[in-house]
C-alpha cells in the first residue's frame, strides 16, 4: 500500500492520497488547495487516481475534489457520486468500506481501509471530522447543535466498537475550527483515543449533548456559503 498526509494550514486540514501500487490505484480524500501535490505523488508511484472522495460537505472551505477529479479522470464521492454505508470500493488489493457517521453534518461518512495483502482486517480509518485527536467535531454546522450531537453519539459508539490497535487518521488537527480541544499530533488510534478522548470516552447521551452543545466556538466565516458551494448549489461563495 501507498500511504501520503498532506497537512495543511490554511485552512487547517489534512488530506491523504493512498492505495495499490500493484494495481496503479489510488483515493485521494478530502483535497484541500492546490492539486497539484495529489497529480504529483500519483504520477511518483505510478498510479492512477481513481476516486476523489471528500468526508462531508465542508463548511470552512471550499473543496479541490472536484477540480482533481477531473485533472485525473477519476470520480467524486458528493455530490456527483452517491455512497452508501457498508458500501465497498475496491483499488486493487486495498477496499475501502464505508461507514455513514453523522452528527459533524448529515451526510458525513468515515472509512475502514484494509490492505488485504496485509491483513482480511482493517488497518485503519479515516475519521474525517467526526473523531479527531483529542476531540469529536463540532455539531452545529449544518443542522442544529443538538440533533448534530445526538447523531454523533450514535456515529461514536460505532467508531468505539473498532479494535483498539486501529489507525485513526483524521481530516484536522490542533487550529481546525472544526474542533475544540484537537491535538497537534495528527494520527492516532482507537484505543488511544478511547482513553484519552474526553469527548469520546462519555457514555451517557445526555452528558454526551450537553457536553457537545456547551461553549460552541464561532462558525468558520462564510460557512452556509462554503457548504452551498461544496454541495454543488452554488459556483462561489459570497
């Protein structure tokens, strides 16, 4: 497997691009900013970009997956492709499985990538905006604090059912406005995460809202307008 984290600053944000290097497969996910480090790494290891995947609709930036996707002839998660949860997409000997995680927003999804060469069992998940280091995402962007938080504790204990030993990859760290107490550290594992999450570790629902719906930073500027764009409803925000 091929396996590259792009971190980025502005905004703050992390992307991947990985896959089969045998079968010249390759998913970017979440591309921010210029394209061109994806097309880059693609063309170093000899693969194609097949798909371009974003976790959910962004609210703090305007995403590159559609501009990639067509510089690579590859297809896009949202909104030109629909996925499901328990779907598989397969890049040679590497599956990704879909898992529909709400509660950061509606549509958000993570997902178990196993490298099968490896290992029939994951190696690890990308946990976009729902499970970062050192904290869940924020519940408010697109729905209203509360529902976002209920779904999300739904979405958690899904995530808290993985094995411990597996990889968390997230798509923020520590300066993200999607968060509240993120790490600077941006990988992780489950059961790292389930001792030292705060957010995380609280097993009761309505400790779990009232701890999520608390103390709400400020939106991300021009966030209804991003998301428009981002779910192909407008061409630019205001």
């Amino acid at each position: 497997m091929i396996l590259r984290q792009y971190l980025h600053t502005d905004p703050v944000g992390a992307s991947y691009l990985f896959g089969c290097a045998g079968r010249a497969s390759a998913a970017v996910v979440d591309p921010i900013g210029d394209i061109a480090p994806y097309l880059r790494t693609a063309a170093e290891t000899g693969m194609r970009i097949r798909y371009v995947i974003d976790t959910h609709v962004h609210a703090d930036h305007v995403s590159s997956g559609r501009a990639l996707a067509e510089a690579a002839g590859a297809k896009v998660s949202f909104p030109f492709r629909g996925i499901r949860d328990g779907e598989d997409l397969e890049l040679g000997n590497v599956t990704i499985t879909i898992l529909h995680t709400p509660g950061h927003t509606p549509e958000h999804i993570c997902m178990l990538v196993t490298d099968r060469t490896r290992s029939s069992e994951p190696w690890f998940v990308l946990t976009g905006h729902t499970l970062m280091v050192g904290d869940l995402g924020r519940t408010e962007l697109a729905t209203s604090a509360e529902e976002g938080a209920r779904a999300l504790f739904g979405s958690v204990q899904r995530l808290k059912a993985l094995p411990d030993y597996l990889e968390v990859l997230p798509g923020a760290y520590s300066g993200s406005v999607c968060g509240r107490s993120l790490s600077g550290k941006p990988t992780s594992t489950i059961g790292f995460e389930r001792r030292h999450n705060a957010a995380f570790r609280i097993a009761d629902e309505a400790e779990f809202v009232r701890a999520m719906t608390a103390e709400i930073p400020p939106p991300p500027p021009n966030a209804a307008d991003i998301r428009a764009v981002n779910a192909g409803m407008r061409t630019k925000a205001a």
